[in-house]
C-alpha cells in the first residue's frame, strides 16, 4: 500500500500488564549450559513472563486497560471503538474483544471484534482502530492487544519456547482535531504462511487425539502439530530483507530524517536480528528501545509493551516522534509514524 | 567470489570454532558449535558482507562449509 494518513486521532495512553510468573533461560534444561548462555548472548533474552493455568490475554488486558482508563478519567461511554488483537483468544468463538466490551463496562453502542495478527499486529490494530475513529467522527478507541504465546509453544520445542512470554496492554486513542497525522505503512504476503504457524486446530487439519500427539520433530525437539512450529531461518531473512524499506518508506512519506524521530520501537523478535535492522537502517543505539531482556518475545504486545517498560519516562516528559514497526506471522509487517503529546502511562501492572 | 576471505568470515563469526581444523571441505555437521544460533549469525554475516541471503532450505542443503559459500556465489552471480 502507499503510505495512508489519518488525521484527527491522538495517541491518548498506553499501558501494559504482564503475568507474575517468571521463567529464565538460565533454567531452560532443554539446551545444555553453553547452549543457555549462547542463546541469551545471541536473542538478548534472560528471562519471560509466563501465565498461569488460569490466566488468558484477556486477563491482562483488561487489567491493562482498567489501570490506563482509571488514569485517563475516560467517561466509559465515550469508547466507541474496541479492537482486540490475538492470536490466542479466550474461545475459538465467540470474539474476545466482545467479551472484553461486557468486562470492561463499555457502552452496547461500542462496536467491538478481533484481529488475528502476531507481531505486525500492534501497527494494524492502531491503524484499523484509529480509521476507525476517524469515519465516526468522534469520542475514543480501546486497542487490546496480547498473547499468552507460551501456551500455544511446546516447552520441550527448544527451538521456539525459550523464546515467548506473555503479555496483555491497552492503547488509548481519541478523537482530537489539533492532532498531528498519523501515517502508516502495511504490507502483506501470504507465501511465507509456512515460517510461523499452527498446522492442526483449525478446519484444514481440525482438532483430533492425534493432533495433539508430541512427536520429536528433530533430535531433541518436541511438539505437536497444535504447537505454534517456528522456522527461524526463514523469519530471520524476511525481517532483514522487508523491515528497512517499509521504515524508510514511512520516513519518505513524512520527510523525515532518522534524525527527526526520537524512538523507533520495534517488535521484539530477538537481539541479533533487531540489532542487524537497526543497522541496516542506521538508527543509533540510544533510539533502540529493547524490553527483550526481561520479558522475551511478547509478540503483538511487544511495542506497547516496550513503550511502558522501555519509554515510559520520555513519553511523559513531552512530545515524542516515535516510529512502531512489527513484523512476522503471516507474513506481515508494518510500520506507524506517531507523534506522542502528553500520554498517559501507567506503570507496568502484574498480576 | 574469494574463497579464503569467506571462510575467515564464516570461523570469524562462529564463537569458540577451532578455525585452524576448518577448511571449505569440512562438513557442517563435524563443526560442535555449528547450531540454531551459528547459522543465525552466518546469516547476518552474509547479510552485512554480501549483500544477500540465504534460505532456510539452502542451508538444510548444504553438507561442507563449501555449499554455504557456492549458496552465497550463486545469489551474488544472479
């Protein structure tokens, strides 16, 4: 697409709620020691959050939500828009976000559904929530965005657990004609399904006993073909091969400099692929938040997640020019401009 | 393509590889430290050096140190 712009809509807050529960590579006895501590040198990943049996996205998100409207002091009736996006929804159906609607006491005028999207998933769900509220012409949007990867992950599949933790946040917008624009650059391409997914559960291969049955995929790597299988490789050279052009494109669009944009917060796959886009791109260290240490692939909530751990001091100090780029499932990617005024941002809620 | 110079490349960025037992003609799989995490960064290596990338299913081809090089000759001839 070329790069679309939206008018009137500002990013109003941001927060985030992660699980209590902690897993570290350290103790991942799946890989030997040298393995351990050669994983973290290379994913920048030492620690994740984990859910507990009992807790979905939805958890975290609402809780994340809750906190950022108790600061915001947002009149609940006046959320028009609820966007959820998941990958691992609360029911096969009906829609988490129309549950999310009923729990956080949001108005039955409040339109609300979800959207099946990992990494890029941050950047489309603010694009579609912020049209959104634009074409209604008024009042404000909730975009929930998280994912309890772990339990979609094999913890025996080395080649992927270490890598995800789990996360809920919430994104505040509003309608506000003194907005600077938002711009946005979205891309898909369907031909590389195959590098993330979830072969069994759906209708093409649906839910059976053998589904579920763990095979040893590789020596030393166990799932079944409901777990999410991961092929690194092949995610590793499309982030190098797509994120540079879909930044510079959205840097072009704005006439803007590298220079001219405070952070740019991207997904947080791992250190050495993040570290090699950044690069490629030439942006300085400094402007490269990374939440991957503590909290490891979060997937969709990577960036805002990343905003409340990593920038929550720039954000409330002024105005910010931050660029979010996701990108992977599907494949997906996609980049977003904002300029951050005055935004609310709760400190990280655990739970 | 400059053969030494792919082969200091690829032992340069492969941490703890006993560079004076490898030549082009060493199997991959007789590597130790030949993983997940070294084929990542023989990746990036290629990236930042060459210019080109490597596929997933090329590098679950190549058998010797040398098919990794011939995969990048042959991106880079194209």
């Amino acid at each position: 697409m070329a790069v679309a712009t939206i008018s009137n809509v500002r990013l109003a807050g941001v927060a985030a709620c992660v699980p209590k529960g902690r897993r570290t590579t350290a103790d991942y006895a799946d890989l030997t020691v040298e393995e351990r501590i050669k994983f973290t040198k290379t994913t920048g990943i030492e620690e994740r959050r984990v859910a507990g049996p009992e807790q979905c996205m939805s958890d975290f998100c609402c809780a994340a939500a809750e906190r950022l409207l108790a600061e915001l002091q947002w009149e609940k009736e006046d959320i028009q828009v609820l966007v959820c996006v998941t990958q691992t929804p609360d029911y096969p159906i009906p829609a988490t976000g129309v549950s999310l609607q009923h729990r956080l006491g949001l108005s039955r005028d409040c339109l609300a559904f979800d959207i099946n999207l990992g990494c890029s998933g941050y950047v489309y769900g603010l694009m579609v929530a912020a049209s959104l509220l634009q074409t209604l012409g008024g009042k404000k949007a909730l975009l929930l965005v998280g994912d309890t990867s772990t339990k979609i992950t094999h913890e025996h599949d080395r080649t992927a657990a270490p890598l995800f933790g789990d996360a809920g946040t919430a994104t505040a917008l509003t309608y506000d004609p003194a907005a600077p624009v938002m711009r946005f650059d979205l891309h898909s391409d369907g031909a590389g399904a195959q590098a993330i997914i979830i072969r069994a559960g759906g209708f093409r291969q649906p839910l059976t006993l053998d589904a579920m049955r763990v095979r040893e995929v590789e020596p030393g790597v166990f799932r079944a073909p409901v777990n999410v299988e991961l092929n690194g490789v092949d995610v590793f050279n499309f982030g190098l091969r797509e994120v540079p052009g879909t930044v510079q494109a959205v840097l072009t669009a704005a006439q803007c400099q590298i220079a001219d944009v405070d952070q740019f917060v991207f997904h947080q796959a791992n250190w050495l692929m993040n570290e090699m886009i950044r690069k490629k791109i030439k942006v300085p260290e400094g402007k490269c938040p990374y939440s991957l240490r503590l909290f490891g692939n979060t997937s969709c909530s990577s960036i805002p997640l990343t905003l409340v751990t990593e920038c929550r001091a720039v954000l409330l100090s002024g105005r910010q020019r931050m660029i979010f780029c996701g990108f992977g499932i599907g494949l997906s990617w996609a980049t977003a401009l904002v300029e951050a005024t005055n935004v609310v941002c709760p400190e990280l809620v655990e739970i | 393509m400059d053969n030494s110079r792919f082969l200091r490349n690829f032992t340069d960025n492969i941490e703890g590889i006993d560079v004076a037992a490898i030549t082009l003609d060493t199997p991959l799989t007789h590597i130790p430290q030949w993983d997940s995490m070294a084929i990542l960064t023989t990746l990036a290596m290629v990236d930042t050096e060459y210019g080109v990338q490597i596929s997933g299913v090329e590098v679950q081809r190549a058998k010797l140190v040398r098919d990794l090089m011939n995969a990048v000759a042959a991106k880079l001839s194209k």
